[in-house]
C-alpha cells in the first residue's frame, strides 16, 4: 500500500513500509511548506528540473539520510559537485530501484540553477511503486505527446500544475488530464506565488465535468492510492 504526502507547490512524497522516495522537496523559503528539510527522511529525490523552486533541498536531504538524487545528467553532476549521492537519467529512460520504476518524461519549460547556470532539459516522471503509477508533470505547458504517456503507461495517480503564467493554467491542464486519462487527478503548482495564484476548485470541477476522479489536497495531507 502506497502513500502520497503533498509538501506544498509541486513537492510530494511517495511511500510505502519500506520506502520513502521525496520528488521536488522546495521547503526553505516557502511560506507554504508545513516540514522542515530536517523533517524529510526520503532516500530517493527525484528532481525534475534546476529551478530553485523545484531542487529545492534536495541536496541537504539527501546528504543528511545518505540519500541518491535521480534526476536529469546536468543537474546529477551539478549535485554531486555539492557531495550528494546520484542517479543520473535523461528524457525516455527509465531504471528500476529498490522502490520501483522511475522514467523521466518530456516537460516544455526551463531548467537554470538559481545562479542562471544550465541545468539541463525539464522533465516529469513516472513513478512505479507497489504496482501502482503515479505521472508527476514537472512544470509544463500542454504538449500532444501527453497522449502518448497515457497509451503506454496506465497512470493510477496524475499529479498536474495548473497555475498558469510559468506552466499550463486550468484550461490546458483539463486537455492534458484528457490526454493522459488517469484514474484518479490531484493539482499542484498553484498558490505559492501571487503570480500563479489560480483557484484550483475551479480545475476541480471542469475535471469532474470531464468525468474524472479528482481530490485537491492540503498541504501536508496524505492520500493512499
């Protein structure tokens, strides 16, 4: 039995009894987040892009639990560079860990470190755990391809940002949710900033109208799936 803990922005755990895997842990500086980095004991970090909202701690976490970050090939160098342990992968590939199955999908958006240094292409992920899938984003805008990721995976779980002006906004996520077709949608992506402060009720109920299920997490709530 699998768990999903919301951090707040496009941070999440993942975990079952044995494993704890923490994807874009952006805590520190975040009005929103509830746990400290302390706080957070994930052996795996999957970061899907350099933006310093979304590597977040990453780093500290996984040096404090002697933890490996999995992530795109520019950002795993650039964290090993800071003594963490690493997994580097890359747009289509996939590698089975302890926990699961982890394969980094596309995401049309940027990847910088904070200092403007390149960090690589943005990506989403899938992330298999205890037979279940859960498809992570990223930041992105809408792309056709998303179809694709839906035909070839059945997604359990389809964690989407919606909060517009950076990423897709609540019309385009509702198409991407269509593409995919999951089984269960939870937003994320919106509120942390006044920019991308959308009203994610809405895109609640535009996805119930499209006929899918959906649940709008608080931060710091846990969900099984």
């Amino acid at each position: 039995m699998a768990k999903l803990t919301y951090l707040s922005h496009s941070g999440w755990l993942i975990q079952n009894e044995t494993h704890q895997i923490a994807i874009d842990p952006f805590l520190t500086g975040n009005e929103l987040a509830k746990r400290k980095p302390e706080e957070i004991k994930a052996k795996y970090i999957i970061v899907t892009h350099a933006h310093g909202d979304h590597i977040g701690d990453s780093i500290p976490i996984a040096k404090a639990n002697n933890g490996t970050i999995i992530t795109n090939f520019e950002i795993a160098n650039y964290c090993s560079a800071q003594g963490a342990n690493v997994h580097p992968m890359h747009i289509g590939g996939a590698h089975q860990f302890p926990f699961g199955r982890v394969k980094l999908t596309p995401a049309w958006h940027g990847s910088s470190f904070p200092d403007g240094s390149y960090g690589g292409t943005p990506a989403g992920c899938l992330v298999t755990i205890d037979g279940k899938t859960v498809y992570h984003t990223g930041d992105t805008g809408l792309f056709m391809d998303m179809k694709l990721i839906g035909e070839m995976d059945t997604i359990d779980v389809m964690l989407v940002n919606i909060g517009d002006n950076f990423t897709m906004g609540i019309d385009d996520a509702v198409k991407a949710v269509e593409f995919v077709q999951p089984k269960l949608v939870i937003p994320m992506h919106y509120k942390t900033f006044d920019i991308i402060d959308v009203d994610p009720q809405e895109f609640i109920e535009k996805v119930k109208a499209k006929g899918f299920a959906t649940h709008l997490m608080k931060v710091d709530e846990t969900f099984v799936f």
